[in-house]
C-alpha cells in the first residue's frame, strides 16, 4: 500500500501525501506549484485553455496525451509526467510549435494559446505528419475566439514539416527510466477511511474497496465527474480511480466479437472501433476531443449513462454485451437493458462495469450518425446507429438505436420490426419504418433541438442509412465523414 | 482630397493567394526587427521603415510561453481574499428577504456584502442610473448579483454562496421581444431617423415585398473571464486591475459606489483575453464588487468569474426582429424601405442607446435608399444587459438588408450580386438616410468588382446551379456580400485619445496611451508609429500596462477605433519630444531642420550623425525635457440625434466576402466549402495584425450567425451557459478554402499613416455564409423562399426547409 502520489515534474519526482481528493490537476499548478502559464477558460474541459500533457509509459513506450487540467484530478497523474506550456522552451529557444505560432502571428488575446501550444506539442511528439484533418482534429477541443484558427492550423503543419530537434527527443529515454523506477504495482490509497484519494492496483483491490465504500465516487476518466467538482461544487469525500487497475484496460478480439476493457481510453477504442467500421471510426473521431478521449474511458461513458452519449447507441446496434462484478459476483446483460430510465443504470451499489464485448459488423451493414449544431466537439441532438444483416436483398434483422430521443439510449423496436423480412428496393417498409419511429420515441425540447426537429432528422436518418445500403455510395448524401476516408491512430 | 493610390493587393504575409490550411511547405518569411526589411513610401513621400510592416504580436512570445499576465496570473498580494457572487434564482420579483446565515457561518467567509454596504451609489450604470451592483428591493433578471461572499479562499467563496436562501416573490418575467412589446416596456425612447416620403415610394412602387427577419444574440466568450483584483492603499486609496476594455469608466464607477473621488481609484490593465465589446461596461460591476470587498476588508480582493456564472451575469450582442417592407423597380433598385428594429436590450439601457442607433447607421450597409425610414424600439426584458459586441448593432441592421437584397433578387429571378451591385451607393446616390454622403463611392464599387472576378463568381454560380440540378440530399448556396462600416463612436465626445511618452536617458522609450490591448494588437501597432517617429527599432519602445493614473478621462477601447485614436495621440506626444530634440541639435550644431533625419537608431543631420541615445544624453543634460503628452481629436464629425441628421463616421472601412456552402436537406447540416474576402484596411499599419482581425472577425461572425444559439427559457433562465451547450467555431468549421486578402487604398481621410480602422468590419463578412446558406434553402424548396432566420443552426435550416417541425 502506496499512501502518496508520485509523478513526474520538470526532471523530478513530486510525492503528495495530503491533497482533497477532489484537488483538480489544474487547481494544483495554479494554486500550489503557483504555475500559471496553463489557464482556466471554462472549468469544464470544454476549451482546452487548460490543456498540459501528461506522458506515460504504455508497454515501454513514452506516450504523450493532451489532457483538460481543468477537470483532471490530481491523483490521476499518479505514474505521469506533467507537462506544461512553462516547460517547453529550452535553453533560451522556444520549441518548434512555439515559434511557428509566433511566426504564423498564431497568437492574438493570448489566453488559449498555452492550450494550444500544448495541443499541439502533443501531436508534435506522436510523430504526426501534417495532414489537415489531424490539426484540426487536435485542435476540436481548443477554442480560440480570436484568430479564426487559420494562423493556427499554418503554424502546426510548418512546425510538423519542419520536424527541428527539440530538446525533448534527446530526453525522452531519460524520462521513460524515471517513469519506469516510478511503476509500482501498489494500491494508493491516500487520506482517510472518511475522506481518500483510492488508486487499486488489482481487480480484486478494486472489487473489495467498491463492497467496503459502496458510497465511493468511481473515477476512471473524470471528463464527467470532474464537472461535477467545477461546477456542482461536489465535495467527493470518496475516491477511488480506477485507472491503475491491471488488466481493465485491456482489448481482446476474436473472430466474432470486441471485448473492450472498462478503463480503455476512448482514444484507443476510437483506433480499435474505426477498424471494424469508418462510421465507427468517424464517430469516435467526434467524439468529445483529444483531450476528452486522452482522459475518458469506454466502461466510464457506458456506467454514467448519459442519454446523449454516443458510444452506447453505435454498441447497442452493434449488439454489445456489458460485464459488471461486484464482490466476487460477476454478471453480463445485453447492454441495451443496463440503462433503467434517466441516469439510472442497473448498477448495485458496489458494482462496477468491467468491460463491454460487442459483436463485430463484419458482413453486416453498419451506418452511424451523428448530429449535432457543430460538427466537433459537440454533443449531439440525435445520434442514429444502424446495423443491419441482409441476405439477397432482404433484410434478415435490424438493430437500430438513438441517442438523444429518450432518457436514455434506446432501441428502436418498432422500426426494426418494420424493416425486418422487407426488401431494400422496397421504399413503402422503409417509410413503414420511419413511421414506426413515432412509436419508439417521445423526445424532449431542449436547448439542442426541439421535438419536432429530433422526430423529423430520426426519421431522415433511417432513410439516409437504407438508401446509403441500398447505393453503396455516401457521396450524395454525406457533408462530411465518407466512409473511403481512413482515419488514423491517435 | 488626395487620390487613391490604387489597389495594390496584400495577403497575409505576403504569400500567393492560396489556400492558405493547404501548403505545408511554405515558410513565412522572418517577420522580426524593424531593420532588415526593406522600407516603403509613406503617404507624403517620405521613406518609412516601421509602419506597414508585418510586425509580429508583442506579447507574441509571451503567449506561447505561458509568461504573459493576466488578473489571474498577478502575483497575488499577501492576505488575498477571493470573491463570490450570490445569484438571483429568479427573473424578475419583490426581494421580500435575504437569509444569509449560513453564508456567514460557512468555512473560510470573512465578509458578506450586499447593496446595504455600498458606501457610495449603488448604481454600475455608465449612464442612465438603471443597473445597481447589488439588487436591492426589485429583482430583474435570473442571475443579478444579490449578495457577494468574501472568503479565504475562491472554492470557499463559492461554496458559502450556495448557502443563501432567497424569498423573492416572483411576477411573471419578459423574456422575449413579443413579451416586451405586448407590456410597452422599454429601456429607453423609440427613435427614427430617414429620407424621403417612404409611405409614397413604397405605394407607388412597381414591385413590394415585407418580411420578418429573427436575428439571434451572441455571447462573447472571450477566453479569460471577467476578472478583477483590487488592492486597497493608504488613506482609502485602491488600485483596480481590471480585465476591462474601459479603464476610466471602471476607475469613475469605483470612485461613485464607494464615495470616493476619482483621484483616489487607479485601475490598470495590461492585457484582456479577449474583450470583443464585453468588457466595454460590463468588466465594471466585477471590479467594482472586488474594490467593495477590499474597502470592507481592508485586503487585497479578487473576484474571477466562473465561466458559466460569466455567461449568466453579463451581457450579450442584442437579438432583433426586424420587420421590413421594400419598394423595388423591376431591376431590383430600392425605391422605399421601411423597417423596424425591435430589440431585447435586457433589464437596463446599458449601451443600448449607441448599439441600435448604429443598427439604423447601418441599415442601409452599402445601399442608396432613396426614401427610408428607420425605425428602433429598445425593449426592455428580464434577461441580463445587452452590451457592445463587436459590430455594435450594425451587422444585425446589415443582415436585415442583406435578406432584403435577396428576397428582391429571388422575386426578380436576378442574381442577387447583380441586385445588390444596382443598388450600391454611386454619385449622385450618395446620401445615407441620416444625411452623411458617401464620398468614395468608387472604392467599395472597385472592391466587389475585383472580388467578383477573383473569386470567379460568375462561373461558380453556374456550377452551384448546376451541381443542385443534380443533387437531391445536398444542395449548394453561393453570395457575395459588401460591407460598408462607419468609422467614429457615435457618441461624438468620445472621439479623443490621448498618450504619455517618456525617453530615457539610455535611449530606452516609454509608451503609455487610453487604449487597452485584448489581442486586436494596438500596443503593436501604436509602438510601430512611435518607432518610426524616433527612428528606433520596437524593441526600444517599451509598451506599458493601460492605467489611469497615466492617462486619464480615455474613451474605451472600442469602435474599432483604437489605432486611429491613440496611433494619432501618440505620434504627437514622440512628435513633440523629437521636435525638441530637432530643436537642441540645430542650436547645437548648427545645422537647419530639413537636415535632420531620425533612423536606424541614430540621428543623421548635416554630414554627421548621433546614436539616438547619445543624443537623448546629451539632450538631458541641456536640460530639455524628454517627457511628452499627445492628444487627439477625430476632426469633421458631428451629429445631431434629434433631427437625425449629421457626418457621424469620419469615413467608411469597406470589404466584401464571397461563400459557398453545402447543405444537408435531410438534417439542416451544413459545411462551408470556400470563403474569398477582400478587405479594405487603408494603408494598413500592420498587415499580418489585419489579416488576423479580418479572419478572426469573419469566423466570429460566422459563428453568430450559424452555430451560436443562446437559448433562455420560459423562465428566463439562460440555458446555453457553458461551451458544452454554446457552440462558437472550432478549427475544422473554417473552410480550407479560405482566401483572404487586403484591398489596400489609402484612407482618404487624414488618419495615422492613412490606415484605416479593422476591428469591427470584417465580423460583418460572414453575412456572406448566412446568405449562401439562405441561396441553398432556396435551391432545396424550389419555391423561391427562404425563411431563416439567425443563427443558422440545423435545426433552423431544416426548419426553413420544410416548414414547421
């Protein structure tokens, strides 16, 4: 048993022994380390004016990840490196992405530009080659109101083409040793059986601390509880994360099916979802930010069921069963029927997810799509997964789901009953189906759409995924995320 | 009147008009230093070296290196305490009492304060006296700040604000334009102004046609939030650092609620993150609380608003109807119009008075309108102050117009360019509806006519029509849309700046002037001025924080009038230093004025030359004076509001902008395939700091106009108050098409270095995107309508679409 935290800080090892465990990342730069070039635009991981990156070894390898230290809690960088925007000129010489923000006048206010120095700094140490869609997809979770991004999108391919040495190539290996002596295989737990910071090393650990505080708050991201703390002023007496949990992050396939553990980061479910479909991959490319899919998780977006969330409505058309324990007690059930009714989710108090199979589309047809009032970073208004098995032209089963018709994720029952045994030239039963729909849902007005609205684009996306199916062309349909398009790993 | 020097065309940096998110390869060139570039012609002749050079930012190193200051970034002073605020949770009622027990007792309090501990008036208004710091007796929006707590630490603060308890006895709020019009409320007089017998033009008209155009509101979301730390001294003295575009107002609005004089109040600022018109008054009710506390106290205060809490407490752009009727003849010229701007101004008169009469300045955009009236009703609602935001009314009466232009062309089966270039401005058509003529008529005319051919408009509008012949789910819009602005507050008086130069004795300059720097880059541009006036490279001009105790009784930093204003002070105040300088060289060395020229660090007269700081040394020690104040006052304007007649803006900034978008019929999605602007920014004083404003104003711009929706609800509680629910543009929503260049003609009127002002005009581009976007919804229904409305979300383009959702 570890009773402090350790990580990484400008070449040296920072231990904290006492900290509230709802202390954020960001509140301890700014506020204890006094640091205060990383900036807080808006408390909610929104922005990314907070944005630092954290490195981590994954199998030997230094990773960098852009993080939001807004809504990051402190303890979640047990085992990082922090890195923020006060540590990247050297020796009197600003890094490369720094100085081509400078040159290409990246800059106006200033106050995003720390974020997305770090933003980019983090595609700039994953290698990536200047490609437009991969700037401006680490650039969705850094709002800038004043440039208009052009200065900075020119500013990030000059620095990825210029590819200068950086101080940080020659020190990598250096950091990867401090980071290994630091990789420990301890439970933390830091604090009071009243008040702590929790970090189980072991399922078992974690099974046995979630019966003996069935009242703990479980962290494994933090993206949505880290609000919480910002926003609902949550005091969070108990914490325990479940991020140095061994083995829960872990990705199996076979030739059937996906088992996705419960701590995989979204950024990684996004490199293994976009290679069973593009509409998956394209899903997850919106799917909150960099910063966002760095820091959420799979098991994490499915146990807080949100009724916008996008992952469940693509897992549940995809047929996903999910896998809880608490104790000893281990269970699955169709993904579908963990979520009850609005925010509450067939989970017993001591239970936690920990991990989601879901049936691979191969030699289905699967279709997803999102809409929302902006294309990045935005939570959606209606979200349609579709998947479909059909034989010489007939429809054999339909699995269909939304997000944001309902309180929570749901099937849409009737429609597939309309669609199944009909015929894809058959344009009466899909109408049928549309029509069915309306018995499925009832949204809500809210302040991302109206009833009418989310009823009517429901509708049209149903006939926008048969008609795709039946063409086998997207091109006529589609503003943006064709499905010839590839997406990288990030 | 000089002539126009023609239209020699900048890019941004120079570089080949290209699609700029595409070329990796290209390098910038080095765009540091003064020296190594080559120098140009200035407006008499003379040969220049700093100005309308692409400088970079000053504090551009800063920015990317974390070091740049901001209020919450200052060291904080021992013993800080922080502040909170207590929110109204209802919209508008009796404040019959106010439970603050268990805020008192919370962990950490040390101070509470509401409108009973405001030593002075209670009253934050710049002018009407309708905006009291604390709500005293009347509640009037959900969100006023009722109490403050003053506590140990801010998560302290926070919390105990939670505690309070409210009884309010609540009425049924305005929430809505049709709210405010069915009770008559206003915040301040009905106004008219305009030409001609419209009643007359409009019957006798051959064609007609009236509509209603929703135009929404728009949040700032400046990066840094508001923000204010405030340091008591001796003897009730207190210095304010205050995020504000408008240090004297917060330094007079301190001095008035805590009964002080105005000498004892100091506000400063370095830098904004942003300000955009949101920090003009609004900044002042933050540093006001935070002086509050500090005096209550006796310790250093800091209030830094939580961005949702700052989303809720201060105001926005104002949302209009605008109802309209025109007359047109049968090749689309106006003959008559007649509209009426009904704007949600909120719970007070804040700047409303200025924001909606420079609506009706702008209702004509670039249009002659033979006979107008122009009509405004400032409505008052229980919803926060609507403020200054960039553009200051005038794009909401500019896209009234722009719908207007299209509507005519539609009912004509006309290009809509073709409508709108017959009804531009031309001699002989050149009186605006308030009576100021329009004296370069040819600029904007050259402007759109180069456009038009640049952009190849001609030929993409066949390919659009031609493309939705074809396509079913997608269709295509194109427009290109002028904007024509006026430059000069309207409120006349506030057309003066002044500027405090001091030279050291090692040669080393200190700027000082009114204008404050939240990212738009004056502090650049007014130290290239004064660079070019010494001859010295920038990194001798030291730029210094905006305080009051420097220069006092500023006009705001606003009305895209920075540069013009304190570019122009401070060339006086280093005109006035180096003249002295002159001076005590002639009678030194004997040599005649003429002779003598300030360059490259040094001072060349007769067939010798001194090193500028030599010279300063040797100045200092003949005792002249190196310390010199500057003022300026905008020349030729006036205007007389009653009869609504006068020359309001000194001159017009131009520019035009030509989108194409792509719709979704079956969502209302839509994706911005191409954007050419060309912008008229005079000579510009720094074209890189132009580029930027005109880009970052158009994406702004845009951004109001498609995804930017704030939504209240029945209860007048804002609903889209964070990021996660108001959705400004992120990178990939600039197209990667995306063409921006400077039409540059000298400003014909005298300003600095004859450049003209950009911080304001180019938001007004993206009428462009909601006009293609609008061409689209036409091509999609078939029927020639197209009834959307602002903001353009999906939602209100599959709306427009089909009908009723």
């Amino acid at each position: 048993m570890r009773r402090t935290i350790r990580f990484l800080r400008k070449g040296e090892t920072v231990e904290v022994e006492q900290f509230a465990p709802r202390t954020t990342l960001l509140d301890w730069l700014r506020l204890s380390e006094r640091s205060t070039g990383t900036k807080e635009g808006c408390g909610e991981g929104d922005c990314g004016a907070c944005t630092v990156v954290l490195r981590r070894l994954v199998d030997g390898r230094l990773v960098p990840a852009p993080v939001n230290a807004c809504i990051l809690l402190l303890g979640q960088v047990d085992g990082s490196e922090v890195l923020t925007v006060e540590d990247l000129a050297a020796e009197g010489r600003l890094h490369p992405v720094q100085q081509a923000m400078v040159e290409h006048h990246g800059s106006q206010c200033g106050f995003c530009t720390p974020g997305i120095v770090m933003s980019l700094f983090a595609l700039y140490e994953a290698g990536m080659a200047p490609d437009r869609q991969e700037v401006t997809d680490a650039l969705a979770g850094n709002l800038c109101r004043c440039t208009g991004y052009r200065p900075i999108v020119d500013a990030a391919f000059d620095a990825l083409a210029r590819r200068e040495e950086d101080p940080f190539v020659a020190r990598r290996q250096q950091v990867a040793g401090k980071l290994a002596a630091l990789a420990d295989e301890a439970d933390v737990f830091v604090g009071s059986d009243q008040s702590f910071f929790a970090a189980p090393a072991s399922i078992e650990a974690l099974a046995q601390l979630c019966l003996a505080h069935p009242d703990a708050t479980l962290v494994a991201g933090a993206t949505d509880v880290g609000l919480w703390i910002t926003k609902a002023l949550a005091e969070l007496p108990k914490v325990i994360w479940l991020g140095r949990v061994a083995g829960l992050d872990a990705v199996a396939e076979d030739g059937e099916t996906v088992t996705l553990g419960a701590t995989v980061p979204l950024s990684r479910a996004r490199d293994v979802l976009a290679g069973l479909d593009p509409d998956l991959g394209e899903l997850m490319r919106r799917f909150g930010s960099r910063q966002v899919r760095a820091s959420g998780t799979v098991g994490g977006n499915v146990a807080n069921g949100s009724p916008i969330g996008d992952l469940a409505p693509a897992l549940i058309a995809l047929g996903a069963t999910l896998h809880l324990r608490r104790g000893a007690e281990r269970r699955s059930l169709p993904l579908e029927d963990f979520f009850l009714d609005y925010r509450k989710q067939d989970r017993r108090p001591g239970e936690f997810v920990t991990a989601v199979t879901l049936r691979k589309p191969a030699g289905r047809h699967f279709r997803a799509f999102k809409v929302s009032k902006r294309f990045d970073e935005d939570i959606s208004a209606v979200m349609g997964a579709f998947c479909l098995d059909i034989a010489d032209g007939t429809v054999r089963e339909a699995r269909i789901a939304y997000g944001g018709m309902a309180g929570i994720p749901k099937r849409a029952r009737a429609a597939e009953a309309a669609l199944a045994g009909a015929t894809l030239a058959d344009g009466a039963a899909m109408e049928r189906a549309v029509t069915a729909l309306a018995g499925d849902f009832s949204p809500l007005s809210d302040h991302r759409a109206s009833a009418g609205y989310r009823r009517r684009v429901a509708g049209n996306l149903l006939r926008k995924a048969l008609t795709e199916i039946a063409t086998g062309d997207d091109a006529a349909t589609r503003l943006i995320g064709h499905r010839e398009i590839r997406h990288a790993a990030e | 009147m000089r002539q126009s020097e023609g239209t020699e065309n900048l890019t941004s940096r120079g570089a080949t008009p290209r699609p700029s998110m595409r070329d990796a390869s290209s390098r910038p060139p080095a765009t540091t230093g003064g020296a190594a570039v080559a120098p140009v012609a200035g407006d008499d002749g003379t040969t220049l070296r700093y100005v309308h050079r692409p400088l970079p930012h000053d504090s551009g190193v800063r920015h990317v290196s974390g070091t740049a200051l901001y209020i919450d970034d200052i060291r904080e002073p021992e013993g800080t305490l922080h502040v909170a605020l207590g929110l109204s949770p209802v919209a508008r009622g009796r404040l019959r009492g106010l439970d603050l027990a268990a805020v008192r007792a919370a962990p950490g309090v040390v101070a509470v304060l509401t409108a009973a501990d405001v030593p002075g008036r209670n009253d934050i208004s710049p002018a009407n006296g309708d905006e009291p710091v604390f709500a005293e007796q009347e509640v009037l929006f959900h969100g006023q700040p009722v109490f403050a707590v003053v506590a140990t630490t801010r998560d302290a603060a926070r919390r105990a604000a939670r505690l309070a308890t409210f009884d309010i006895e609540e009425e049924p709020p305005s929430i809505t334009v049709e709210d405010a019009l069915a009770r008559g409320e206003t915040v301040l007089p009905d106004y008219t102004f305009g030409r001609g017998d419209v009643e007359a033009a409009l019957s006798a008209a051959p064609h007609r046609l009236e509509g209603v155009l929703r135009i929404g509101g728009q949040e700032h979301f400046y990066l840094e939030g508001q923000a204010a730390l405030a340091v008591p001294g001796e003897e009730g003295d207190i210095l304010v650092h205050s995020s504000t575009q408008h240090p004297s107002e917060v330094q007079h609005i301190v001095a008035r609620v805590l009964g002080i004089p105005d000498a004892f109040v100091t506000c400063e600022v370095r830098r904004m993150g942003g300000g955009f018109g949101g920090k003009e008054t609004q900044a002042t009710q933050w540093a006001v609380i935070a002086a509050l506390a500090a005096r209550a106290t006796g310790r250093p205060c800091k209030l830094r608003l939580d961005r949702d809490d700052d989303m809720v407490v201060t105001g926005k752009r104002h949302d209009m109807r605008a109802d309209w009727r025109v007359g047109f003849d049968g090749d689309g010229r106006i003959l008559g119009y007649d509209i009426v701007f009904n704007a949600r101004c909120g719970c007070s008169a804040d700047l409303s008075q200025g924001v909606v009469d420079r609506t009706m300045f702008h209702a004509d955009n670039a249009y002659f309108l033979p006979a107008a009236r122009i009509a405004s009703r400032r409505l008052k609602t229980n919803t926060v102050s609507n403020t200054a935001f960039r553009g200051f009314g005038g794009p909401q009466g500019m896209l009234a117009v722009e719908r207007v232009m299209d509507e005519i062309a539609a009912r004509l089966g006309r290009d809509p360019l073709d409508v709108r270039k017959a009804n531009f401005y031309a001699p002989g058509r050149d009186e605006t509806p308030y009576g100021q003529t329009v004296e370069d008529t040819d600029v904007l005319a050259a402007l759109v006519a180069q456009l038009e051919a640049d952009c190849d408009y001609r030929a993409r509008r066949r390919a659009v029509t031609a493309f939705n012949a074809r396509s079913r789910v997608l269709k295509k819009g194109l427009a290109l849309t002028p904007v024509k602005f006026g430059i000069s507050f309207t409120l006349t008086h506030l057309n003066q700046a002044g500027a405090l130069v001091h030279v050291y004795q090692d040669g080393s300059i200190h700027l000082n002037h009114g204008g404050t720097e939240m990212g738009q880059g004056l502090f650049i541009k007014v130290a290239q001025v004064v660079a070019e006036e010494f001859g010295v490279g920038i990194e001798c001009v030291r730029i210094t924080a905006t305080t009051t105790a420097k220069v006092p009784n500023t006009s705001p930093t606003a009305a895209s009038s920075g540069s013009d204003l304190n570019g122009m002070a401070a060339r006086i105040a280093a005109a006035t230093i180096r003249q002295r300088l002159v001076e005590f060289l002639c009678e030194t060395y004997d040599v005649a004025e003429g002779e003598v020229t300030f360059r490259d660090d040094r001072v060349f007269f007769g067939n010798e030359s001194l090193a500028f700081a030599d010279l300063v040394k040797k100045a200092y020690q003949a005792r002249i004076p190196l310390s010199a104040t500057g003022f300026y006052r905008t020349p030729a304007i006036h205007w007389d509001r009653a009869a609504g007649r006068g020359r309001p803006f000194f001159y017009f900034a131009y520019g035009a902008a030509c989108a194409e978008v792509t719709i979704d019929t079956l969502t209302g999605e839509y994706r911005l395939d191409r954007v050419d602007i060309l912008h008229d920014a005079g000579r510009s004083l720094n074209p890189a700091i132009d580029i930027g404003q005109i880009e970052g104003g158009f994406v702004q711009g845009m951004g109001w106009l498609t995804t930017e929706e704030l939504v209240f609800d029945a209860k007048g509680r804002l609903a889209t108050h964070a990021p996660s629910t108001y959705k400004i543009p992120v990178a990939s929503d600039v197209p990667q098409d995306f063409r921006v260049r400077l039409f540059t003609s000298a400003n014909r009127q005298p300003t600095i270095y004859r450049s003209k002002a950009v911080g304001e005009p180019p938001l007004m581009l993206a009428n462009a995107v909601f006009c293609a976007i609008a061409d689209a919804v036409r091509a999609a229904r078939g029927d020639g309508l197209a009834p959307l409305d602002a903001p353009a979300t999906p939602e209100a383009v599959l709306r427009a679409i089909v009908g009723a959702l």
